[in-house]
C-alpha cells in the first residue's frame, strides 16, 4: 500500500529545468512541501521519493493528515480488542 501510494504521487509529480547546479526540479502539488532537485531527472525523481517516504514518516508521527492520491490514502487503522 504504501509503495502504491509514493508511486501513484510520484505520477503526479511537475519537472522543470532551473538555473542551479542541480538543475532538474520536481515537485509534488498535492503534497505540501514535497520537492527535490538533482544533476539529471533520475536523481531528481529518486530524490523526490525518499523526500516522499520522509514526509509520511513525519505525517505519522505528527499525526499531520495525509492526502488521498488517486485511489490510495494512508491512515491509521483502528483495530478492535476483542
């Protein structure tokens, strides 16, 4: 579930070229500041996924909410003690 969800906004994810010395920017709408940058796009994109995973971690622990991306949400589950 949680590899769908990093993916599935990893789809979601805009590119562009800036003027820096890692030039490829990517960034994520739907997930308040979720952004990397990198020396070519695929350091950008694996960039922007470890800043992913990070950013849920850190939701979690915050107990910040997290967005529905597609069909795919991430959210507590409450078990019932029997």
């Amino acid at each position: 579930m949680l590899t769908e969800y990093i993916e599935e906004a990893l789809k979601k994810a805009r590119y562009e070229i800036i003027d820096d010395e890692e030039p490829y920017y990517g960034e994520i709408d739907e997930l308040k500041g979720v952004w990397s940058s990198g020396k070519t796009l695929e350091e950008c994109r694996n960039n922007l996924k470890e800043v992913i995973e990070g950013w849920i971690l850190l939701s979690i622990k915050k107990g910040l909410p997290i967005p529905k991306i597609g069909d795919f949400e991430i959210k507590e589950i409450q078990e019932a003690i029997a």
